[in-house]
C-alpha cells in the first residue's frame, strides 16, 4: 500500500471515498460537496489529509484516508492534531491501512512538534478502539460536552 498527503488537486479524486465515509455515518449521498468540502479544506490549509491508494499503471485509486484538524493546548503551548476522519474502504480492510495512515498522522505530529494527536470513536466501536490501543492511543477519563448551534 501506498500513501500520500493528499493537494488540492485531489479533492475530486477523492471526493468518492469521502462520500462514501459520509454514507457510513448516516449522511445522505452528496459527491459534488464532498469535492468541495475537501477542495476547501485544503485550499485554506484548514486540515491535512492523507491518503491510501493502490496502483496500476497511470491509475491511482484512493482506498482509505484520514484527515487531521490542527488545534492548540494553551495549557503546554503546543499543537494538537484532531484525528477527525479516518476510512478505509470495505475491499481494503484488514489490510493495515487504517494503521499506515495513523502513523501518518503520527508523523506529522512529530514533524510539527505537536504535543498530541486526539480523536473519538463511538463507545461501540470495539475494532477501532482495540486499533487505537495497540498502537499506542490512550483512553482519557475527561468528559465531553458538545454544543450544538441551531441553524
């Protein structure tokens, strides 16, 4: 497997892939605005995504990707990365996509000298979670609280 820090001009190949994440979680089919949300995204230099792909010849198919939100602890004066979006594509499961682009992730972290790299996962996600622990995330015991802003 291969693996990229997806530009701009990947938006539209990978707007498929995110619609499909986008379906996984409920959300109604919308390709036109997940190329536009991604394109967005990294147009701004709001996120940093990261791609899987295979390879055959001149074609490059996406199979999994993460993007990562940058954040900050005032408290250590330090970058966070929000691990927000993480998917692989049911044919390319198992493989250890997943884990290749958190270490990704991982890298950048270094690279940037972050202080962390956090994420959620549903409390019912036992895969993902297991996933999280072997590569080295740990469970925190703060509580969230999330504040939904009416339209």
């Amino acid at each position: 497997m291969k693996y990229r820090r997806a530009l701009v001009e990947d938006a539209r190949s990978l707007a498929n892939l995110f619609n499909d994440y986008r379906l996984f979680y409920g959300q109604e089919s919308d390709l036109i605005g997940a190329e536009k949300f991604l394109k967005a995204r990294l147009e701004r230099e709001e996120s940093v995504v990261y791609y899987a792909y295979e390879s055959n010849g001149d074609v490059v198919e996406p199979v999994g990707f993460t993007q990562l939100y940058p954040s900050f602890s005032s408290v250590s004066m330090k970058r966070v990365w929000i691990l927000n979006d993480l998917f692989v594509a049911k044919r390319a499961r198992r493989k250890g996509v997943a884990q290749g682009l958190i270490e990704k992730a991982r890298d950048l972290a270094v690279e940037t000298e972050a202080k962390a790299v956090t994420l959620e996962t549903d409390h019912d996600n036992h895969n993902a979670q297991n996933l999280y622990e072997k590569i080295g995330f740990t469970k925190d015991t703060q509580h969230h609280y999330t504040l939904n802003v009416p339209r």
